[in-house]
C-alpha cells in the first residue's frame, strides 16, 4: 500500500486529485459490452415481464443451443471506467438507458442483452452488445 505524507494528501485533496485512485469508484462489471449495474425491483415495473422475454427470445435466436438459464436478472445499465485515467465514462443517447437481462447458464457461462425503449418508442427493442 502507498503511503502519502499527510500534507501532500490534503494538497491533492484541495486540488480534487484522487491520490493513487483512492477516492475512484469501482469499475462495473462489464458483460457483451454492457456495464451491469444494480438488479432492478421487478415489482415496481409493469413491464419487467415483457423485457424479460424479448431478451430470452433474443438470446434462444443469437445463441442457438446455448445451455440452460439457471439465473436470470434483469439490471440497471452501469458505469464504465476508461482504464487508462480510470474516470467515468458518460453515455449518451436519445431516450433512456437500456435496462440489462443478464443470463447465468448452467455451464457457467454469463450474457447480457440491452433490452428498452431507444429514443421515443413506445415498443422495446433488444440490443445485443453495449456501448
């Protein structure tokens, strides 16, 4: 562990610099490209269900023959973290951040599918990989 002189924390501190990365979130796990952030209350959503089920659909078609889903959640979009200066990376796009069903399979392997509603649709769309 690095150790830094008391006044030379509190200089890096005044000026906002985060000394050897200790005030730096962690980094989200990131799945197919989706940052997965926290699971979402399926109970506060009408729509859970459906989402659920286009992402299921979609993950029969793209991976065809796939092994069982033991686990399925469905999750906020996270952050992601460039790694090289380890800030946040912003994400744009027109309407809201996708929601991420995240799959555990019985071989131990995980995916993730994007599944919301991309600019003013009403309908929701699935995506395959994240930004």
């Amino acid at each position: 562990m690095h150790r830094i002189p008391l006044a030379a924390f509190l200089v890096l501190l005044a000026l906002g610099v985060p000394a050897c990365g200790l005030f730096r979130e962690p980094a989200d796990p990131v799945i197919d490209g989706w940052p997965i952030g926290n699971e979402v209350d399926c109970a506060s959503r009408t729509d859970c269900g459906r989402l659920l089920w286009l992402a299921r659909e979609r993950l029969d078609q793209r991976n065809p023959g796939h092994a069982a889903v033991t686990r399925v959640s469905l999750n906020v979009e996270g952050s992601l973290v460039d790694p090289v200066t380890g800030d946040q990376i912003l994400l744009t796009r027109s309407g809201g951040a996708p929601l991420i069903a995240v799959f555990e399979l019985e071989d131990g392997s995980v995916t993730a599918i994007g599944v919301g509603y991309p600019g003013i649709s009403r309908e929701p769309m699935v995506f395959d990989t994240g930004p």
